[in-house]
C-alpha cells in the first residue's frame, strides 16, 4: 500500500498485473505490443494444447512480480453460430475446427487427412461420394 501511494503522489505509474496485447511477431519467438514490446515470451497453453499465434492476434499478457510477462491465451471474438454453453470449439485462422457438442457429438469442419489405423464400432453411414484407391463406390456398386 505504501508504494501504490508513494507511487500516485510521485506520478509513476505502476505496470498491470495483466493486459491485452496486440502480437507483433508470432510463432516460437513471440512479441507482444502492450504498453511496450515484449519479446521472446513464454506462451501457456492447457496441457496437451500447442498454439502459435500470428502477428495481430490479440494476446492476454500476464506480468509476474519478478518481471517476466507471459502470453497466457487469445482473445476470442464471437462464438460460431448455434454453439452453446458447455460445449468446445477449436479453430484455425482457415476455418477448419473441431467442436465437441453437448449432445455427445464431435463436429469436424474442413477436409481431413489421418494417418494410422481407424477402428470403427458402430454403424458408417456415408452422404456423397465414396473412393478407395482412386476406384469409385458411389453410388455403391459393392456386391
């Protein structure tokens, strides 16, 4: 208390425990624009997540006591149409996302390419065209 006081009379002023920032360089070796650039800070994502923000993103920073500033998550603009409380979305700049929705479904928005083994317990059921191989199916020609 005695320094916020000593800090208001003398007319310093004190930095933010957190603040928005604007990236000015993104990527491993990220930039931040708050009230001065700062560079090469940690990003903290949740476990198991990696995210690199591009230029423009905006960030929020968080400031510790000893200094050191870290960029702890974007700030998000509206949500997709129809998402609703409780459920989760991922999403690139591009558009493709992943929505995990309350009634148990798994939404996935944008071409896909997997690599390993699919193992399927349930039934398929396909709406447009089927190719395996280059050797169409579609509309099914399976005996």
């Amino acid at each position: 208390m005695w320094l916020s006081e000593r800090a208001a009379k003398s007319g310093e002023r004190q930095s933010a425990g957190a603040d928005i920032g604007a990236v000015t360089i993104g990527g491993d070796n990220l930039a931040v624009l708050t009230e001065g650039e700062l560079r090469e800070l940690a990003l903290v994502s949740p476990g198991g997540y990696i995210w690199r923000p591009q230029a423009g993103d905006s960030v929020l920073v968080l400031k510790s006591g000893d200094g050191e500033s870290l960029a702890i998550g974007a700030v998000t603009g509206q949500s997709p149409p129809g998402m609703e409380n409780g459920e989760v979305y991922i999403m690139s700049k591009a558009g493709t996302g992943l929505r995990l929705k309350n009634n148990g479904k798994i939404e996935l928005l944008g071409d896909l390419e997997m690599g390993g083994e699919i193992n399927i317990n349930g039934n398929v059921n396909i709406t447009g065209s089927l190719k395996i191989n280059g050797q169409d199916y579609s509309p099914c020609q399976c005996s």
